[in-house]
C-alpha cells in the first residue's frame, strides 16, 4: 500500500500540529515498515528538529521543483499541486495530517484528513474574523471531501457533527500520542541539576501551555493565591510557554496579587527539560476552558506526574481518572483540587496506580494500528 501525506507541519511547526504529523509518521513507519510512504511538504524548516526528521525520511519526502520552488508558488503547491502529484505517483491513501485537503485528488486515492479541534467555532470570540472565515472553509471541505474523518477526541467527532453536518458513520476518534522525549528514562542526577539551575528549592506546581485567556493562566493565578492560604509550607507556580500579550494581564495579576515571590514565569525553557520539571512538580495543572485533546495532561501523566485540569470532556478523555478535575473560572474548586495534591503524598501517589493501562491507548503502537486499520478497511 502506498500511503502519502500532506506533511507541511510534520517540517515546518514544532508544538501540536508538528509533533502530531511527526508522531503519526514515524510510528507507522516502525510499525509498518514494508508500506511505502511519500511525505509532501512544500519547504523544510531549517531548525534542528526538522533537519532531523528530513534525514530520517529524505528518500520519501517530495519538495517543489522548478518555478513552484520560489517563495510565492510554494502555497500554491501545497493547495493545487500536491494533489495531481499524488494520483500521478498512484497512491493508495492521502491523509492531510493537519485540517486540510489538496485540490485534485480523484477517486482512486482514499482520502483521509485530521481535524484537530474547531476551537474557532466553539471560542470565536479568540480568533479574528477573517481566520475564522478561512479556516472554516478549508475545514469543512476537507470534511466534505474525505472519504474518512480522524478526529482527535470524542469532543472534536461531537463538534465536527454539530458544526458541519457530518455523517458520524465516516468520523473516526484515533487518539494522539505524547513526543518520544516524555517515554525517556529521566535520569536523577539530570533532575537535581536542573532544579538547582532554576532555584527550585521547593514544592512547585506546573503550567505549560500557550499563555492564552482560553488557558486562564490568571485564573490559575488567583486560585493559586488561595491554595497558599490553605498549606502549611512555601510553595511555587511556574508558567511556562510562549510570551503572548495575554502574559502582560497574567504578570499584573501577580504583582497586584504580591505573589512575586512564588509565581515565576519562563518564556523559553528549552524542550528537552520540560519532561524533567515535570517530573520535578508536585503535581502540573492544565486548566484550559477547552481543548480538542489534551496532551499537557498526557505529558504530565506519562512522566508521573498528577495533573489537575479542566472538566471539558477532551481533558476527561485525556485524563480518565488518573487526573483531578476543575472548573478553572471557579478558583475556589481549582484551589481545593490542588490543595488535594500538595497536601497529600498517599493521595497524590494512589492517584495514578494504573496509569500505566490507561497510557497504553495514547502509545504509537495503538495508534499506527487504529489508522493501518482505516487506510486499509473497504
């Protein structure tokens, strides 16, 4: 079977839609290696991390030649070409890892997309009018033009029905998966070192995530304050993600909250220690207002490390009932989750017995097969 990808993400972004495409691909390629693969992407990053990626593939992978090679013709590629390309290299299955389809895919290729969430629709009110505008165009198309549908949760298969008339019969739930870096033996002396690097010289809790309203990291913030109302020992907050203008409303919060003293924020931790201070926290907490999936409250659990999150049903899914869960606009709730963890080392140890059953859906094994499954179902 000759399988091909729109892979433009898989080497060009290094967060969710990245590393999604680049789990899917390599997983299937270990799982299914006498399969052939072609990757289509119209330009490679010239990050480490795709340089990487493109010598473990570069025999499969398809870049623009001639005129489509310069800068403007490469969107133009993606969208008009990648498709006729495809038919003419007569593939078997075309499966847009990230919401989107190519013009000129004919029948003979089984057509097949991700959508990762419609966030957009659910929460317009984050997004301008005009990326709402084009990304519900090219997401409901390529709904209308798969032949299957990938939804990442249960929560993504409901909004997908309700915002765009679906048949459910052609949505399937396949899960994601954690980056490799989260299933590493993490070495002790490596932790202490990086917990002195950074001064964290006591119990802390845990936030990665973009520093976005939808996340409600100043909500964090403030149940955060009456968690230290409630403990009998000094404890910190960290943040960690990308700085946003929503940073400048969550800095205020902590200064008028004079909590400068135990909430830090970090703006550029480097990938290969965010797994160490998970394993270093308390407990992280996650208490985004909604999300497709949830892969913090994954990562957090494949290191073990508790994670108190949000109650919206994709965090539940990621979750299961290894993590707590809150309401993040009721601070008091979120407080009272996290107290649980901080207070109570046989609480917070009991929690996660049996996680490991609960990970395995979340493996690349699972879920190469569960997509193997579909690209090869009549």
């Amino acid at each position: 079977m000759h399988i091909a990808f729109e892979a433009k993400r898989a080497f060009n972004n290094f967060t969710g839609l990245g590393n999604y495409s680049r789990f899917v691909i390599s997983a299937l390629k270990e799982q299914y290696p006498k399969e052939q693969y072609s990757l289509f992407t119209p330009q490679v990053s010239t990050r480490d991390e795709a340089a990487h990626f493109l010598k473990e593939n570069k025999e499969i992978t398809v870049l623009p030649s001639g005129l489509w090679k310069a800068g403007a013709l490469k969107s133009a590629w993606r969208s008009k070409r990648i498709g006729k390309l495809a038919e003419r290299e007569d593939v078997d299955v075309f499966h847009g890892l990230s919401n989107e389809l190519p013009s000129g895919l004919k029948n003979r290729s089984k057509k097949i997309v991700t959508i990762h969430d419609l966030i957009f629709l659910r929460y317009p009110d984050f997004y301008p009018f005009i990326d709402r505008r084009i990304y519900k165009k090219k997401f409901k198309s390529a709904c209308k033009k798969a032949d299957e549908i990938i939804a990442i949760s249960e929560q993504t298969k409901k909004d997908i029905i309700e915002f765009f008339d679906i048949d459910s019969s052609k949505i399937h739930v396949v899960y994601q998966g954690v980056h490799p870096i989260y299933k590493q033996e993490l070495k002790t002396r490596r932790l202490l070192y990086l917990l002195d690097q950074y001064s964290l010289h006591q119990p802390y809790f845990l936030y990665v995530g973009s520093i976005e309203d939808r996340k409600n990291a100043k909500d964090l913030v403030q149940a955060f304050k009456l968690v230290l109302d409630q403990v009998n020992h000094d404890l910190l907050l960290l943040i960690v993600g990308k700085r946003t203008d929503y940073q400048k409303e969550v800095e205020k919060e902590i200064n008028d909250l004079r909590l400068d003293q135990n909430v830090r924020i970090y703006n550029n931790i480097p990938f290969t220690e965010l797994p160490y201070l998970y394993k270093g926290a308390v407990a992280s907490v996650y208490p985004s207002s909604f999300e497709g999936f949830g892969i913090p409250v994954l990562e957090s659990l494949s290191v073990g490390t508790s994670v108190v999150t949000g109650n919206q049903s994709a965090m539940k899914e990621a979750g299961g009932k290894y993590a707590l869960y809150a309401n993040p606009k009721n601070h008091e709730e979120l407080a009272s989750q996290m107290v649980k963890l901080a207070d109570d080392n046989a609480f917070n140890e009991q929690l996660l017995v049996g996680v490991e059953g609960h990970l395995v859906q979340f493996s690349a094994e699972k879920i190469a097969g569960d997509l193997m499954g579909i690209y090869k179902a009549p």
